[in-house]
C-alpha cells in the first residue's frame, strides 16, 4: 500500500490529482495515478490553457474544428470536454467501486460567468446535460453571485465542486446553498454530489507578504501559520454543519454532506515543507487535490494522522493574533478572490487568444 492509499484507507481523506492533459489520457499516466492512490481529478481555466497552448496533441481536433467552421469559441469546449469525457471514462470504476463517493472529473463553467447567477445556471445544466455522465462535477465560483446558483443546481440534481473558496465565512454561505438545494430537491439525493473547494496556500502567500511589511518580531513569528489554521476552522465549520435535526431529514433522505476540498496545496514558499498543506489538513470526509509534484512528495515522506481539527482552539488562537498585529482577514480573502476570478479569466482569453491564432494561421495556410 502506498501512502496515498493510507490517506484513505487510514485517513478518511481522498488524494485527488490537480492536472489533465490529454498525453496523459492517452499514454496512461493518468491510469497509473490512479494506480498509485489517486481517487479524483480537477481542473481549471489555467490548467487547460497549459495543456492545450502548443501542446500537439490537440491539433489534429482543433483543424478538423476549424475545417468543420467550428468558432474558436466553440471549439475551446469541444476540445476540453473531449478531455473530460475521456477522463470521465477512466475514472468510472473509482466512482463505481466507493458507490459515488470518488471518481470525480470536475469542469469548471466559463470564468465571465463568475458574477452571473443566471448565466452560471444555464452553463452548468447545460454541461451537464451534454456531458450526462454522473462522476461529473461541474466548478462554480463561490462568489456573492455564485451562492444562488450552487443552490439552484443542486436543487436541479446537478454535482457541484464549489471552487475560489477562502473564507470560513462564504464557506458557510456555501454550505447554506448546499443544504437548501438539496432541501428543494425532487429527485433521488443520493445522486447528488459535491465538495467545497477551499483554497490553502494563496492565503499565506498574501498573508505572509503582509506580515513581512509589518516586521514585528510578533507578525514575523506567525509567517506560515495563517492558511493552515483558516482551513482548520474551515473543517470545524464543516462538523458543525453536516449535524442535527436539520442534517438528519437530509441524511435520511439519501444526502451525501458536501466535503471539504484542500486546493492550493502546493507550498509556493520554498522554505516550507512540501507536504505542509498535506500532512496538516488530514481527516475524514476530506478531499486534497494536489499537482504531481506535491502527490509524489507526499508519498515519498507525507505522514497519514488526523490533524484537521487535532487543534481548533489553537487555530483560532493564530487567527485571533493575526487580527491583533493588524492583518484583516476579510480585507485578504476578499482580495484572494477577486484575484482568483481574474487569473482564471486571463487564463481563459489567453487561451481563446491563442487559439485563435491558431486558427488564422490554418486560414493563411489554405
């Protein structure tokens, strides 16, 4: 058994890889991470656009896309759910075997719908109507605009991975739009999937950055400590949530709790531990997606305890120290997720933009 199989089988937590391409659809590599302990696959604009710029593997569609009068636009999602639909197939068996608990492939809804509560519905029923595969889970964006929508999916039976998570406080909006879906829900709720993707090492990256400005020996000692204890009081939230009276109806009913998923798990601080976002975030009903380099990081020295909520009191305590040297915690979660949507959004139009060269390059050609 490697370590990523004790993360689960020990851990209670799903490893969860953090990449697609379609090299690795092809040539098995996605397989043998499954092999090796992986239970999910995500992705995002940014990924895509890694995947698809000049890699070519994808031109062979893209021309007969182009050939067929297919937009650059459209032709963007042909090619990505093309990839997803193939990885879909892949990681059917997981999601047969832990009877829909993992096996997930999650596609994110276009970044300019970020703000859009209409548009983020009609987009997500749609993707899942053209891809109508149940191991699905469809990305919205946890912003204001997103709640209603996460809500109203779920209450259509659409599988929903809420991503851009990084406060304890939308954590709990989200959760809110979770339950009411599925309250408002008519159809069969063990159907219904999804995870809250709360991002982790972006909030020490801006945390850490105003800590060092402020330099007192108190706001430098907390450096490191800020992303770890938000998404343990994040887990705390989550215990909170899938219980009671309220929780019990549901349960009953079939619902599966939405689990929180670790995202940003890459140390971008190389004077951290590489598995820091890891070995510090492990308990059941958990999801942790990490790129390669961090998966086998974790397997080569990761070690599998319950560490979540090992010490809420203390998590809180940091948060609490981190007010008083004068970090405001809204005032970085705020910004992390403006900066969030707009990284995604450049990702997407540098990658239409390439595209679209492409494109007007075959027509020169012709």
């Amino acid at each position: 058994m490697s370590t990523l199989n004790d993360l689960w089988t020990k851990g209670g937590q799903s490893p969860w890889l953090d990449n697609l391409r379609r090299d690795w659809i092809r040539d098995g590599e996605l397989a043998r991470w499954l092999d090796r302990g992986v239970r999910g696959v995500t992705s995002n604009p940014s990924i895509f656009q890694k995947a698809i710029t000049g890699a070519a593997v994808y031109d062979e569609q893209f021309h007969s896309l182009m050939a067929a009068g297919t937009s650059v636009d459209d032709a963007y999602w042909e090619l990505v759910i093309t990839d997803i639909t193939d990885a879909l197939a892949i990681l059917r068996p997981v999601y047969e075997e832990s009877n829909g608990l993992d096996g997930f492939v999650s596609l994110e809804v276009a970044p300019s719908l970020a703000h859009d509560t209409a548009g983020t519905v009609r987009a997500a029923r749609a993707l899942h109507d053209r891809i109508a595969q149940p191991n699905l889970y469809v990305k919205i964006p946890g912003t204001a605009a997103g709640i209603g929508a996460i809500r109203d999916v779920v209450a259509g039976g659409g599988s929903v991975n809420v991503t851009l998570l990084f406060s304890v406080e939308r954590y709990d909006e989200v959760i809110e739009a979770y339950l009411s879906g599925l309250e408002a829900c008519d159809g069969p709720l063990d159907q219904v999937s999804s995870v809250a993707s709360f991002f982790v090492s972006r909030v020490d990256g801006e945390i850490d950055k105003r800590l060092t400005a402020i330099g007192s020996p108190e706001a430098l000692a907390l450096r490191g400590k800020a992303a770890v204890a938000n998404a343990q009081l994040a887990y705390g939230l989550f215990l909170e949530r899938f219980r009671g009276p309220r929780w019990d109806a549901l349960a009953g009913r079939g619902a599966r709790v939405q689990r929180p998923l670790w995202a940003s798990t890459s140390t971008k601080d190389p004077s951290y531990p590489a598995t820091l976002y890891v070995d510090t975030l492990i308990a059941p009903d958990t999801v942790n997606t990490m790129p390669e380099g961090t998966l086998e990081a974790f397997e080569a020295s990761g070690t599998v305890a319950r560490t979540a909520d090992a010490d809420l009191v203390g998590a809180r305590q940091i948060i609490e120290q981190l007010q008083a040297v004068g970090i405001d915690l809204a005032d970085v979660t705020g910004k992390l997720e403006a900066d969030g949507v707009a990284s995604f959004a450049t990702a997407f139009d540098e990658l239409i933009a390439s595209l679209q060269q492409m494109a007007d390059d075959l027509t020169r050609r012709v």
